[in-house]
C-alpha cells in the first residue's frame, strides 16, 4: 500500500513516469509495470496521456486524495508513536508504599535527573496489595516494596530486611520484662511474657498485618486489637495518642511525631520485613532505571539509618 501511494503521488506530481521513476530511484519500466499492474487490481485506469504529459483520471483523482489523506495519517502515527516512545524512555514511573524509610527515596529523583536530563522520575505511593495489579496494568515501570504474594510474572529483588518493633505508649512499663544486650540496639521483648495489653492492628489486607499474624502464629498468641486501622502510620498515631500499643517495621519509625511518648522494644523471634524491586518477568532495565534503582537501594539504606539513630539505635539485617 505505502509504495503504491508514493508511485501514483509522484507521477501525479510531476506528471511525467519518466521524471517520477527519476525521484523514486527506479526504471521507468519497472514504475510502468508496477502502476499497470495497480490498475488491473483496482479494475480503473488511474492514468492518462496527453499533449501535456501524464495526467490523473477520474478515478486516479479520487484514489490521489484519499493517498494523500492516508500518508498525512500514517506520518501523524509514526509521529505520535515516536513521541510515546521517547516519552516512555525519558519517564521512569516508580510504585511505592509509604514505609520503610522510603521518604528517603525521593531525593533519588534529583540525582537522577542531574546524571541524566532528559529523564524525569516519578514515585507514586501504592499499597502493597496492589503491587503486582499496577504492575500487569503498565502503571509503573517497576515498585519498591515489600515481598508480598507475588505470581511467577513477577520478579523480585531483595534489597533489605529489617525487623519488627513493638511501640509502646507512656502507660504501659515493660522495663522489667526487657532484655537489654549490645549498646546501640533496641531493648528485646518476649511477647510471650508481657501482660494483657490494649493493642492496634493494621487491617488484614496490608503486608504489616501479615507479618503480624507470622508473630502470633509462631509464639502462639492470640491477641484481640482494641483497633484496627488501615495503614502502619494511622497505628502510630494512636500510640502516640495513648489508644494502645502497636507492631510495625523500623522504618516506620520514620512517622513518629511524639517519639518521646514512646518506647520501642525489639520483638523476639527475628520476625523481619523485606523490601525490595518488583519487576514485570523478563524485563530489561535501561540505563537509567539501573542507575536510580541503586540511588534508591543507597536512599533507603540510609533513611534507615537515620531512624535508627534517631533512637539511638542501628539494627538491619542485610541479606548475605
């Protein structure tokens, strides 16, 4: 179709097989054949000679304007589709949840853009349940996230473990039942040994919850929250406000707004949180994406950090 339209647009330009053969850098008889060979198919006859050269007919008049219309429209789509392209090569859109530290993560967004200016970055906060949907659905390139449910078509990269605390409000004094060890580290806690308690948990469907009922499951516990809420920030706050005690990951210590209301114990057993890259299976990461992948893996390790010393403290467990 695409050669047909340039052949009956050249000869129609320049009125002349010969002179059209010329620009198109083919032989006259090959043109000849070729727009022959066109005519039989459609059943008319597109062209005519004349004292004044080769000239359209009536129907070579109507199959010009509609060549002309669809040239125009496949220029636009290749236009249209270069620019999506490029658009999705200087765009690198991340998924993440609002924990572990991942404040940390949008410094990243600069440093990328500086190593690389034609490329933007955007993070875009996501729940964990809905990793692997956003993913399947093209919504983001890749998600920094904990190690949820996941099918083989999706891949996942650990990028760290940290571990489960238990945030205990001012009205509760569990010093007696705390194991004190390295300096620097938080105080450990058997929950097995502590007394009855009110308790906030996240609800069923986020990644904190689930690593909760691992806790209870494992220490045999059955605990009844006073509360449940939706997210491990909202279960901080009401600690802070006195409602009761709560389990999260280190980093979400990162949202403690009244950290001196508080006492926070490691959790015995070692229960831990991952985080890490969830990817589409088979995908290839371009230059750009490895690069801010690793800005984030450096970003969070020290948001980590700075929340552990922020409680005097630096305790992760780093994959070997």
């Amino acid at each position: 179709m695409d050669r047909s339209i340039d052949y009956v647009i050249a000869v129609a330009e320049c009125k002349s097989i010969s002179q059209a053969a010329e620009m198109l850098y083919i032989s006259q008889p090959s043109l000849s054949r070729y727009l022959s060979n066109l005519e039989n198919e459609l059943g008319v006859n597109l062209f005519v000679r004349t004292l004044n050269g080769t000239e359209l007919t009536a129907a070579g008049k109507i199959y010009l304007e509609y060549a002309k219309e669809i040239k125009l429209l496949k220029e636009t789509m290749n236009s249209k589709l270069k620019e999506l392209k490029r658009e999705k090569k200087s765009r690198i859109r991340i998924g993440m949840p609002l924990n572990a530290a991942s404040l940390a993560a949008f410094d990243v967004v600069k440093e990328v853009e500086k190593k690389y200016p034609d490329c933007g970055v955007e993070i875009y906060n996501i729940f964990s349940k809905d990793m692997e949907k956003a993913l399947k659905e093209w919504a983001y390139d890749f998600v920094i996230g904990p190690m949820a449910d996941l099918s083989k078509n999706v891949d996942y990269d650990l990028m760290y473990r940290d571990f489960y605390v238990l945030v205990v409000p001012k009205r509760y004094d569990l010093e007696t039942y705390a194991e004190y060890g390295e300096q620097g580290s938080f105080p450990v806690i058997d929950m097995k040994k502590l007394p009855p308690m009110d308790y906030i948990f996240q609800d069923e469907t986020t990644f904190v919850r689930k690593g909760i009922n691992r806790i209870l499951e494992k220490q045999k516990l059955s605990i009844a929250p006073r509360l449940v809420v939706t997210s491990s920030t909202l279960a901080l706050q009401a600690a802070e406000n006195g409602f009761g005690c709560c389990i999260v990951s280190t980093g979400h210590l990162a949202y403690l707004n009244q950290s001196a209301n508080l006492k926070v114990y490691l959790i015995k057993g070692e229960e831990t949180s991952s985080c890490g890259v969830a990817y589409l299976h088979n995908k290839i990461f371009s230059e750009e994406e490895k690069c801010c992948i690793a800005l984030i893996r450096r970003a969070l390790r020290e948001g980590e950090k700075k929340i552990m010393q922020r409680f005097g403290t630096w305790e992760m467990k780093e994959r070997e």
